[in-house]
C-alpha cells in the first residue's frame, strides 16, 4: 500500500517545522556542542529522524527501516568508495616517499604557504571536483595540504571553503543536469543562469579563503596573484556555462586558473614569504619566523625525474577520473556492470504531493550498483597503476589496502548513517516541510530560497541531490510569486554550494583525508561562520537579480 507524505502533521506549520528540524539539530548539536565522535552524533540523529518520522509525520515501521538501510548502501557506494580509494593512493604514495617529493616539489612554484594554498585547494581543486565530484577534491587537496604541513584544523577547513565555488557544475554538470530534469526547464539556460551567480563567487572565494587562512595582512601581501586565480577561474566558468553547457565549466576553468597562477608566480613573487602553515592564529605567536622578506625559493633538491615521478600517481589519478566522467565512458561501463535493485515494498510506494509537485508523484527507491562506472572504481585503478608503477607487489597492495580499510572503519559507518538520516528525512517529508517553510517568505523568498539549496545540500552532501530535493519546489514557489522560475532553480544550486563545506559527509571526508578522525565538531564549528555568511551574500545577490536593476538584466526568462 502506498503512502503520502505529509508536510504539516501537527496542523501547526511552526510546530511541525520544529519536529522537521529535531534530526539535524541533533546531529549537528552532538557534533558542535556535545563534542560526540561524529559516528555516535550520526547514529543519534538517525535515531532522532526514525522517530519523528514515525511518530510525527506518520511514516510507516517498514517504510522508515527500508529508507535508512538504502541511505546505508549509498553511503557506502558510491561515497565511501571514493574515500577508501583516495586514501589507499595517498598511502601507496607515502610509503614510498612519493608524497613528500611532491609536497616538497610545489616549493618549485612557491614556498609561500599561502599561494601553495590557492594553488592546491582551489585551483587543483576545483579540477577534481569538476571532473569527479562527490567529495573527491577535499579528499585529495586535504591529504596534500596535510603532507605540506598544514595543520589538520586548516587542512580540514580550508580545503572544505574552497570546495564551494566549483560544486554546482561538479562531476560533469551533473547537479545542473540534474535541475534541468526535475523542473523541466532549458539546460542551457539553467546552466547560463548559475553561470551568472556563480562567477561573482569565484572571484570572492580566493581572498576569503586566504583571509580564513593568513589574515587581511597575509591576504593583502598576496593579493594580486589571488586576483589573478580568482578572476582566470570565473571568467571561463561564464563563458563555457553560457555559451557551452554545464559539462566541462570547472574542468575549462580550474586548468585555466591553475596555468594563470603558475606562470604569473613566475614573473611575481610577494615581498614577504609566509612559511608557517598553521593559519592566521599561528601569525600573532611567530610572527618573526613565519614570514621573511625576499623572494628566494628554497630548493627542494630532487632530480626533474625524480619530481616527475612523484606527480606520476596524481597525474594517472586526474586522468582517470577524468575519463570516467565522460558521459559515453559512464554509460558503456553502465552497459556492462550496472545491477539496479528496487526495494520491494518503498520503490514507488510512496508519494511526493502538491504543493512540492504539481500532482502526486511516486518517488523511485532504487539501489543502483554501479560497481564499475562509479568514480571510486576509476580511483581504485588508478591507485593500482599508480602501486604498480612505483614498485608494489600485488601482496603489499592488499597489506596496504587492509589498513587503510581498518584506519577509515568509524568514518565508513559515519558516512553511512549520515546518509540514512539524509534518506530518511528526505523519504518521510521532513526536509520538505523545512523547504515549505523556506517558501512561505513572501518578498524575501529570493533571499530564503537560496538558503533553501543551502539547507538541502547540508541535510543530503550533494548539490545534485538538493536539486533534486527542492529544484520543484523553487520552480512551483517562484511562479506563485510571479518570479522567473530560472532565477530561484538556479539560486537552489548557487546557494547549495555554499552548504556543500558544512555537510556531514564533507566533514567526514575531510577528517579521513588530514588523519584526523574524531574532530568532525571542531571542523564543523571552524567553517560554519563561513557557510553562512557566503550564503547569505548568495541570497543577496539574488534578491538584486530578482529585483534591482540593472542586476534584473542578467536574469533569463523575466
């Protein structure tokens, strides 16, 4: 039998909206308050959301239980997947002494600490993230930034604030595509409309995240190379997302960006050279020692070859992951590998309704396998290569590989019931009770309907899913309100990525990736400032789009 969500089950839309709300605050309560070890916040905000959706929104026993073991599944593939194969490179890579050549060998660019910051979570950054997505580019800019020695707080942290800008064309434009689907609108005119939002942001994200890290002293000692990152990524994200599509607008702007930087860093060079990596609180302590006048570079004293050898792995992994992006390379490895499952008695059964949908609509439970196609998949053989290539025997690799699985076990179950709370929420009507609340704002829902996607990328760690999520609600709110429908579906993503560095999933990824499991609250409390005050510049600057001129200009479809 099926069953209909219900988005006001205490006939008192503020009452419901609190009990909608009780799971997150849990969870994220345990984290940032209670200081819990972030598996034992995520299983009690999943205990949290069980209950309110049984109790409260009236979900059925079986319904719920099903709905938390397929968010379980896809915890493990296709995230976990993802985390327990970057990690298992990054070992193979420092075992072999690997890493430290290539951390050592970005002082060949720069040994200032702060460029070497915009240079790997930003720049290479943003590459992984339009080539894979799906927490891959805080994984790897965060194992980087910790062999450079940065300290796991900033590592964590920072590699989370500069993975924001790019997300909303991640993975290929995958969260666009995903939008255009669900709401029915143009995909190229989505697509030109985030690329009309998001650009401002790439120009900010760069200073912000070197004033997170150095200050606004060590951020105006360096400006005009941030300028020069921040300004050669936004302007090819607007010209391929307005003149292309959605699918290679990070991959085009990070190598755009990252070139820029590279060859300005050779023909510029701050006066003073920061080299602490211990973030802006370790300047007022050792100020005298952390930065030095001049601009020579410190030899690193490897070989060409041997620095080549070095970026070997990332340069196989890049290439890789890249490949498996490509659309006609996911769907042949689909054609050959995919299994897809639906869960007998959720598949179908239960039903999204006015005023989420225009009618009621059936929501698809579906466990798809795509043992092969999935972007960890691409990561394991590209680690394998990269074992093979610096000298592993088959037998190392599997030692290796058993102990990062035993390094990594709390975080895969923190993964895991992050996402069956996020599946659960969603399943019952609870994130759609909180987004109806979003939408009853009025004049102002330009503003809350970007914290909208904000909200829907930190309760699900994707911005494709919170396109998923609410990209109909934005739709069907904004024509109530006689707004563009292309503005507010696209403020849903834009604002979503300002989410992307609060989202439990992220944190997860990001402590895994720095070897600091257990600290998921002290992340989480470092960058949520940051995530709120992004997206709340993102909401502004849609209420101009929305309202003021010339910002109305730019909006398609008015």
């Amino acid at each position: 039998m099926s069953w209909s969500q219900v988005y006001d089950p205490m006939n008192n839309m503020w009452l419901s909206t609190f009990f909608a709300s009780l799971p997150v605050l849990v969870m994220l309560g345990g984290l940032g308050i209670f200081h819990m070890k972030a598996h034992r916040a995520a299983l009690l905000g999943l205990a949290a959301a069980l209950l309110v959706a049984v109790a409260v929104f009236g979900m059925p026993v079986a319904m719920a239980g099903k709905t938390a073991l397929l968010g379980a599944a896809y915890g493990l593939l296709p995230i976990g997947w993802i985390v327990v194969n970057i990690i298992f490179l990054y070992h193979l890579t420092e075992q072999r002494g690997q890493f430290k050549i290539l951390q050592e060998s970005i002082t060949g660019i720069t040994n200032d600490r702060r460029l070497q910051l915009l240079l790997i979570a930003f720049c290479f950054g943003a590459f992984f993230e339009g080539a894979a997505g799906f927490g891959t580019p805080v994984a790897v800019t965060g194992a980087m930034l910790i062999g450079l020695g940065f300290t796991p707080l900033a590592a964590s942290g920072l590699s989370l604030i500069a993975n924001t800008a790019p997300v909303a064309y991640g993975a290929l434009g995958t969260p666009v595509i995903a939008l255009a689907a669900v709401t029915g609108l143009p995909l190229l005119d989505l697509s030109a409309m985030i690329g009309r939002q998001l650009p401002f942001f790439s120009v900010l994200v760069p200073f912000w995240l070197i004033v997170a890290f150095a200050g606004w002293r060590g951020m105006v000692q360096i400006w005009p190379a941030i300028l020069v990152a921040g300004v050669s990524f936004a302007v090819p994200q607007f010209l391929v997302s307005n003149y292309h599509g959605p699918w290679l607008v990070d991959v085009a702007a990070a190598i755009v960006s990252l070139v820029c930087v590279t060859l300005f860093l050779k023909v510029w060079h701050p006066k003073a050279i920061w080299h602490t990596a211990g973030g802006a609180s370790a300047l007022t302590q050792a100020v005298g020692a952390a930065v030095v006048q001049g601009e020579a570079r410190r030899s690193h004293g490897y070989s060409a070859a041997e620095v080549r050898r070095a970026w070997t792995p990332w340069a196989i992994l890049s290439v890789v992951v890249f490949l498996w992006g490509i659309p006609e390379v996911k769907a042949f490895l689909d054609g050959i590998s995919i299994f897809k499952f639906p869960i007998e008695g959720l598949h179908n059964m239960i039903l999204r309704v006015p005023p989420v949908v225009p009618k009621a609509h059936p929501e698809a439970a579906v466990y798809t396998l795509n043992w092969l196609s999935a972007t960890g998949t691409g990561i394991f053989i590209a680690a394998v290569i990269s074992g093979f290539v610096m000298g592993y025997s088959p037998a190392a690799m599997l030692k290796t590989y058993g102990h990062t699985l035993y390094a990594i076990r709390n975080s895969l179950l923190t993964i895991s019931a992050m996402l069956a709370l996020g599946y659960t929420t969603r399943f019952s009507g609870l994130d759609t009770t909180l987004g109806l609340a979003f939408a009853n704002s009025g004049f102002l829902y330009p503003f809350f309907g970007t914290f909208l996607g904000w909200l829907g990328v930190a309760l699900t760690g994707s911005d494709t899913a919170s396109n998923v999520l609410f990209g109909s609600l934005q739709k069907v709110s904004s024509e109530q309100l006689g707004l563009p429908p292309t503005l507010m579906a696209a403020a849903n993503s834009s604002g979503g990525v300002m989410g992307k560095m609060i989202d439990a999933q992220s944190i997860v990824v990001a402590a895994v990736a720095t070897k600091w499991h257990g600290h998921e609250g002290k992340i989480l409390r470092y960058v949520i400032w940051h995530s709120l005050a992004l997206t709340t510049l993102v909401g502004l600057l849609v209420m101009a789009q929305a309202y003021l001129w010339p910002f109305t200009e730019m909006v398609i479809g008015r």
